[in-house]
C-alpha cells in the first residue's frame, strides 16, 4: 500500500512536468514539512518547466568536487555488492530515497526527475548506454531488497539502467550517506519519541566514468533539462559527443 | 512482477493528462511564502522553531582575556537553565581579523574566516550543539584560490561553500573574486570577478567592472548568484579615521554589484551601484524576484531586480538616515514574509526598520538605537527575536568609552523592539562580537542535555 501510495506520488509529479503551459513557472510546490517539524528541511523551488535558458553543453566545466563514495550495498535479488563496482565505466545519477516519503518535493521529485531523464536518453542508445541511474534507500529497516524491487518496477526497462539498491542496516547505511554528506533528520516528538518520519535535503549526485562528483543537485537544479546538459558536459569532455552536442 | 510492472507505466501514462488540471489548482493553493533565519543560504536546513544557541565569531583584544579570536556560544532558549549565558568558548589561537561566518548546508560545520589571516577555521557544530569543536582550520586560501585575500561570506550550496573573498595579494586592493571548497574544506573551484580588462563573459550596464568583492546570495529558481563590492585589505585594515582622512584610500571602495549564472558560475551583468554596495538579500516569495543591498558611503537602498523583459536592473529606491552625515550603514536583515528590511547604521548606533512591502518605494516606520556602535542582526524564523552584535571591524570600531562590545536580544512585536539582555562582551573579557549564527538541537534529531555549562564554570 505504501508503495502504491509513493507511485501515486511521482504520477503526480509527472503530471506536474506533463501540464507545463498550465501552470505559473514560478508557482513553487508545497512544503508539507511545514507544519510538522520545529526544523524544517524546505526545497528551494522547483518548476514544471526551466524557468531560464537552458545552457549549451560544453560551454563551461563541471569541477570535480571529491570522490565518489562506495560501501556495501543491497542489490534487488538481495547480494551484497560494492557500491562502487555498480559505477562501473558510466557516468553515473545517483539519489537517495526512501520508499515511503511522500513529499512531493523530496524523493517522489527525484525518482520522477530520473525517470525523464532516463525517458530523454533511451531514445539514443549511444548515449543511454554511457549513463547509469542509481536509487539507494536510506531507510533499511523498511526498504527490504523486495521492497526496493517492487518501488522500482515499472522504470527498469530498457537503458540507461536504473538500480534500486539498500543496505543491509542502520550501520551498513551510515557510512555510505556520510560519504555523501547525505543529511537525514529523524523526527521527534515533545517526549522525545521518534516519530518514524524523516526529514531529509533531496540531493542527487553527478558521477564522472573517474568516480569523481561532478555535480550535486538540489530540489531546483534536479530537473531534467539542466541535468541533461551536465551529462552532455561529461560526455563531450569524454569525446563521446562532440563540441557541439551531436 | 513484470505484468505489473507494465500495467502501471501504462496507467501512470494515462493519467498524466487528467491530473493538469486538477495539480494546477492544487498547488496554487498550497503554495506558501518561503522564508529563514533571514539570511541564511536557501539550500539549509532551517530552525523554524526556538533556537537553542547562538555561535559568536568574536575579534579577540590585545591586552583583553586571552586576545585570541573565538567562537562564543550562547544559550537563548528561555527554556535553558543558563539562558542568556555564555555556555562554551573555543579560542582559535592568535587574531585574525575574525569576521563573518557561515554554516554548511546541513548544518554540521560552521566556517569562519579572518580577513589578515585568510585563514577559515571549520568549527563541529553537531556533535555537540552546546559545545563547538574546532574541526579543521584551511590555511592555504590565498595559494588555493591563484591570489585570493580576505575570506569574507561563508555561503552554502548543496554539498559546498562558497567563500566570497575581498582582496587579493598582488596590490592589495579590492579586485578579488570567490572560491568554492566542499563541506569538508577541500578546494573545489576559485571564479574570479569580472574587471574592466577581463569582462569573463559579462556585460557591462555601466561604465565600470571594478572586480571588488564583498558578499554573495543566490535565488536558485532563477539561475541567480548575485554579488557586492566592498573594499580591499590595504583599507580594511587601515585606521578608520587615518583612512577617511586619505583621498586616495576613498577612491579606493566598490561601486558594483554582479549578477551571475548560478549554475555555471559565469558572469552575466556587471551593475553600476556607487558608494560600497555590501549585505545582500534575497526576497523569499515564490515570485519575488528581487534582492536588496545597501551602499555603506551613500547610504542607500538599492533593489537589484528583473524587470518585465527577464533583464536584472538596479535602482536606488531609498535613504538611509540623513546620506550626508554618513550614517554608514552595515547588516541589513529581510523579514520572512518580505515586508520588512531591518538596516543598522553604524555610526548613531541604531537599527531601522523600513516596510518593503512596495520594494521600489520603502518606508521607514521604526528606529531604535541600539548601543554607541551596532553591525550585525540576525532574527529568528518568525521575526519575533531579534540578536545583534557590535563590532564591524577591529580597526574600525569606536575608541574610548564609545566601543561598546555586546550581543543584546530584543523582542519584536511587530510595533517596537523590547529589550531582553545583554552580554557585555569586554566585561567578560571576550573581545569584539560580530557573526552570529543559529544552532540547534532538533536540527541533529537530538535532544537537549544537560551539558550547558555557564562561562564561569568554564573559567
């Protein structure tokens, strides 16, 4: 059920991308973190369509931030697999999510963000087979293999390949978020309960074929055509597409 | 499992048209005006709630307690034991012109910079919120950075920081430009300032690039980095008094304010803002594309702001005080719902409040004064506490019984400002307070302890 519920979450987001010329560009999307929280993690906008030129790839750097983290993860079939070693040679989008969040401008916006993405690239199998997507939960407990399995079927088919990935638990998770300075703030209630719920800044994460970030994206700079361009900047940079974008 | 999988990317294709219309109403009803600690960066957690401390970059003092630079912390949550009490002080070792100071987007780190050092110390906040650890000190800013001098803004994007500096090694003077290191202190990118000789790219909307530097914000949904320009190390450290005395040194300030291309970091427009243009504010409103500066040697407001054809535009909309007596305006602190601008002026020692509801006609309805000297405000989320500090430069700052070093908390009820306390920063022997910045413990899913410690027992 609470999968549906998250499905149900980045249909809606799709929607929103899909009815571009219904909406005001700058109309933001709702915080529902609002109203729970003392702390409140708030997107910083983001927008059906770009609201702003988008820029020719090629035409400025990407400089590498730092290295690109590993640890043991969780594949869908449950094998216990090296981060790392699922880069591979592509150039990588990486997220974390985890399956029950139903903030619309969290991990239902990045999941229907890479979606696109992988949408735009699938039409070019050059290109789409340069690319990787990887989705990791930062909630174990919950996201089983099989729960990850099932949260991603439906965008699995075809390239660029999608991961859907987990980790075995709390402590196999922390060392792989604190590599990507990945924050998560669980909430408490006035006795000092956990809540359950988590309150976390959506990032993604561009991966060069060195393993190295190149970009970190926030809630108003993961959108498809931005990050589109960015992988283009890669790949230009990697001879796999020419100076001007072909 | 496969079947199913095919029948919801079907579904979900199918319903995409209908929920148009439907989303379209949605969220122009739920949509809110976004807002801050004030002046925080838009990529940070945010303390929407009490704060529980507040972390003061304070100048340390020959011949005053130990002289180092130190990060001050205070506890101002009323429900604390040792509220409005100095709860912790970390010393830095020697002086560095400590002054501005910035946390990272998750709100771990906290970085402070000194400007004749160039040094930025990396301070742990969230391990424990009541007691900063100094976490790793960067030393090299001026070999990173090809020439850079001065780190001054310590502002934070997704995964990063970016250091506005101020000067530069060669002349000491105010061309400069801005560096970006990753939370963890690493150099990842310096982008130097547009000049006159080397446009980068930009336009000029004047008849100048001076290249001078100052302070930076962003408005991400419009690809908006924005910058101010201020003065260089051969003026801001120099005597106040011997340096207005100097024709020369005068000359020597920035009159522009730059608008970039946040995504690429490239500059786009050079703007013609005459007299020092320095603290720059964003407006929060999802369609209020507009930021605020003011001019330190003018005392102006001056919105910097995109007209009706997508162009970004500056337009002096306002004084501050009577301009000829050189109030000398410093921090400048924008409401959350974007009605309010609170602006210190240095000199006379006051805090004004103009209404900016109108951005290009603002009004001001309310002044208090302060103490003999003000700089720095911050305020909280919902605007009702309001901090400030003293201190604008070591060299600077008043002589003789008119150096007045504190950190007051008022209370704003919309009307006037009710004074709540006062820490005297040199009775307490702690030096010039000037950066402050908000910490709290819901913000590391942890709880208050019973750590605090007051100064006295630290001492």
């Amino acid at each position: 059920m609470r999968i549906l519920n998250y499905h149900s979450l980045i249909i809606l987001l799709l929607a929103i991308s899909a009815c571009d010329r219904e909406f005001d560009d700058d109309t933001p999307l709702p915080d529902s973190r609002a109203a729970r929280a003392e702390v409140m993690v708030m997107a910083d906008g983001w927008t059906p369509t770009l609201p702003y030129e988008v820029p020719k790839p090629g035409t400025y750097t990407l400089p590498k931030i730092t290295s690109a983290g590993g640890g043991l993860v969780l594949a869908e079939n449950g094998e216990v697999l090296e981060l790392e070693s699922l880069f591979g040679d592509k150039i990588v989008l990486l997220t974390f999510i985890y399956s029950s969040c139903t903030d619309l401008n969290g991990c239902p916006l990045a999941t229907a963000v890479f979606y696109k993405i992988k949408e735009r690239f699938k039409k070019n199998p050059n290109l789409a087979d340069a690319i990787r997507l990887i989705s990791i939960s930062f909630d174990p407990e919950h996201d089983t293999p099989e729960v990850m399995k099932l949260y991603g079927a439906g965008f699995e088919e075809g390239d660029p390949q999608w991961l859907f990935l987990t980790t075995a638990s709390e402590e196999a998770l922390k060392p792989v978020i604190e590599q990507y300075g990945q924050m998560v703030i669980k909430e408490f209630d006035e006795e000092g309960n956990y809540t359950g719920a988590m309150a976390h800044v959506l990032r993604a994460f561009l991966i060069d074929r060195s393993k190295n970030i190149r970009q970190e994206y926030s809630v108003s700079f993961l959108h498809d055509q931005l990050v589109t361009a960015d992988i283009k900047t890669l790949l230009i940079e990697d001879g796999v597409l020419s100076a001007n974008g072909n | 499992m496969k079947k199913m999988a095919k029948s919801q990317a079907k579904w979900m294709q199918s319903t995409l048209a209908f929920l148009c219309v439907v989303l379209a109403s949605a969220v122009g009803f739920l949509s809110t005006a976004m807002a801050d600690e004030t002046c925080m960066s838009p990529y940070m957690a945010k303390i929407v709630g009490q704060e529980d401390y507040v972390y003061v970059w304070t100048l340390g003092v020959e011949g005053l307690g130990d002289e180092q630079d130190k990060l001050v912390t205070v506890s101002v949550n009323p429900k604390s034991e040792n509220y409005g009490k100095v709860v912790n002080v970390l010393s830095v070792g020697g002086r560095n012109e400590a002054h501005h100071s910035g946390l990272t987007d998750d709100r771990r780190y906290l970085f402070a910079g000194g400007l004749d050092s160039n040094k930025i110390f990396i301070f742990d906040v969230h391990t424990e919120p009541a007691k900063p650890k100094l976490h790793k000190v960067i030393t090299d800013f001026v070999e990173k950075t090809g020439g850079m001098v001065g780190p001054h803004t310590m502002y934070a994007l997704p995964g990063r920081i970016m250091v506005s500096a101020l000067s530069n090694n060669v002349d000491h003077g105010g061309r400069t430009g801005m560096a970006e290191f990753t939370n963890e202190g690493e150099f990842v990118a310096a982008h130097w300032n547009p000049t006159d000789e080397n446009l980068r790219g930009a336009i000029k909307a004047g008849n100048v690039a001076d290249g001078y530097g100052y302070d930076v914000r962003v408005l991400p949904r419009r690809n908006l980095m924005v910058t101010s320009s201020f003065t260089g190390w051969s003026n801001y450290m120099m005597d106040f008094g011997k340096m207005l005395a100097d024709p020369e040194a005068m000359k020597r300030f920035g009159n522009t304010v730059v608008v970039w291309n946040l995504h690429t970091r490239k500059p786009k427009k050079v703007l013609e803002v005459p007299g020092a243009p320095l603290e720059i504010r964003c407006a929060w409103g999802s369609q209020h594309n507009y930021c605020f500066t003011t001019t330190a040697l003018t005392s102006q407001i001056w919105l910097i702001y995109e007209d009706d054809a997508g162009e970004w535009q500056a337009k002096a909309v306002g004084d501050i005080g009577d301009p000829s007596k050189v109030p000398l305006p410093v921090d400048i602190s924008i409401t959350a719902d974007d009605n309010g601008l609170w602006v210190q002026t240095f000199m006379d020692g006051k805090t004004r409040f103009f209404d900016i509801s109108d951005p290009f006609n603002p009004k001001q309805t309310y002044e208090h004064v302060i103490g003999s000297q003000v700089n720095m405000i911050s305020q909280s989320w919902d605007g009702k506490r309001t901090y400030f500090t003293s201190s604008l430069l070591g060299n600077w700052d008043k002589t003789g019984d008119a150096d007045e070093q504190f950190f007051k908390l008022f209370t704003w009820d919309g009307k006037q400002l009710n004074h709540e306390f006062t820490i005297d920063f040199y009775k307490l022997k702690l030096g010039r307070a000037h950066q402050m910045r908000f910490g709290a413990y819901s913000l590391y899913s942890q709880m208050p302890n019973s750590t605090d410690t007051m100064l006295s027992q630290v001492e």
